[in-house]
C-alpha cells in the first residue's frame, strides 16, 4: 500500500465506558453491541456502507464519513435515537452488559499510509474523546450517551439550531492536551433548562464556564488543521496540533 492524498472526512469516535474493566467475554458481546448501535445510527441519518470507512479500536471504533453525508442527520440520531436505544438496551440488560459510550464528531482532513489512516485532524478528534470534559460528563448525566463536537463542526452545524440539534445545549469547554488546551464544545443539556452564561459545565471539575456563542466573540472560518485554543478566561488563540496517530490494525487497549 502506497500513501494517499489526504481527504476530506467528517469523523466519528465512539468509545464504551469502563471497557478495559470487563472480561474477555463481556468485551465481546460489547463490542457487537457497539458496532450494531453505530451501523443503526449511521443509517438512521441516511449514511450507507457505501459513504462510511471504518477502523476498529478495540474498545472504540472510527468512521471515517464522506463530506456530501449530513453532518444535522448525524447529530440528530445521536442526540435521539442513539440515547433512546441505549436506554432500552441497558433496561434489560444485567450490570455486566450495560453499555455507555462517549462520542466525538468532528472533521478535517485525513491520509492513508502503509500502517493505516493518520492526520492532525484525527489527532484532535481523539484528543476530545480521551479527554476529561467529556469522561466526567458521562460519568455524571443520567443517560448513556455523551457527545462532544468540534470547533468547526459547531460552528458549522450546531450553532445554527437545525431541527433537533439545539445550540442552547452546547457549552464550550477546554480539552487539555501535550499541545495546549483544545476548545470543544459539550452537549450538557439540565432539567431545569439552559444554563447562565458564565456558569460551571457541569461534572467537568476544571473550572471551565459556560459561554454561548456570540458571533463577536467566536473566530470565523474555524477549522482543524490549526485548531482555535481557548484559555481559562476563553480567550481565542490559534495553535498547532503536532504528532501524527496511525489508524492500524494493532492497539493497546484501555479505558
């Protein structure tokens, strides 16, 4: 296999909570679970085989999108669809198969090369799915799902408030990384409705608040080859994301 030039992709990670906990037959019958829950949810928001490229992660798997597929419909099954039919998986199923998992969407440009699929931008993607904002989110809502979006794909998508994607549900957060602190943004919808401007994110123990978007404030044309950084007063910088992850056949597998 040679190298390919880089194409442009929307990613999307999902990982299970608390894997690396289970046994090897438990794993198992997770993972089916995890790739059926995906392939449902994909062709809910109309994504066939024929639009998808996957690579396995062991306790997580990556799709790897074609552009022309609908990031809105994306969304909209993961903020509905995929919460509901976790929910009724997990009714009925015993402590040992429950099954909770932290998703991440977001998009830019990626490369395959002789071990696999690498890129910056999946860099930062998997950056926001190891991240701690969103594990304490989904350690502490009540449902099984929790998502963080990209910069860009907020920018983009979310913000816009298309049908069943509500922007008053996102707050920016911080993701610490080796390179400086990445801005996301966190789906963290409250029982007693939005959020204050300037209130803590819920569960993220960092002392990261609330801000809603304001065109004033956001920088334009957000994309992930640079990556906006954002302080703890929210402050926009740009930076680079450097070092490059291969998507191979092989891993290490944790949490």
């Amino acid at each position: 296999m040679t190298d390919t030039d880089p194409v442009s992709r929307t990613i999307l990670l999902l990982d299970i909570e608390r894997f690396s906990d289970r046994d090897d037959v438990e794993q198992a019958f997770l993972r089916r679970m995890l790739y059926d829950i995906c392939d449902r949810a994909l062709l809910t928001a109309g994504i066939d085989e024929t639009l998808r490229l996957r690579e396995d992660r062991g306790d997580s798997v990556m799709e790897l999108i074609d552009p022309n597929a609908s990031v809105t419909a994306l969304l909209r099954a993961l903020l509905t669809n995929v919460p509901a039919e976790l929910r009724t998986r997990n009714r009925l199923a015993s402590s040992s198969a429950q099954i909770r998992l932290r998703a991440v969407v977001a998009g830019g440009y990626v490369k395959r090369d002789p071990f696999g699929w690498v890129g910056s931008d999946l860099n930062h993607a998997c950056r926001l799915l190891d991240g701690e904002p969103l594990r304490a989110s989904l350690r502490e809502r009540p449902d099984d799902l929790a998502l963080c979006v990209s910069d860009a794909v907020y920018d983009g998508i979310v913000r816009h408030s298309h049908t069943g994607v509500p922007a008053e549900q996102f707050v920016r957060v911080t993701v610490p990384s080796k390179n400086g602190g990445l801005t996301a943004w966190l789906h963290a919808p409250t029982s007693a409705g939005p959020a204050r401007d300037g209130a803590p994110v819920p569960g993220t123990g960092t002392g990261e608040r609330i801000v809603r978007h304001d065109p004033d404030r956001l920088p334009s044309g957000a994309h992930f080859g640079g990556g906006y950084i954002g302080g703890a007063n929210h402050g926009i910088s740009t930076g680079q994301v450097h070092g490059d992850i291969h998507f191979g056949p092989s891993r290490n597998e944790g949490e």
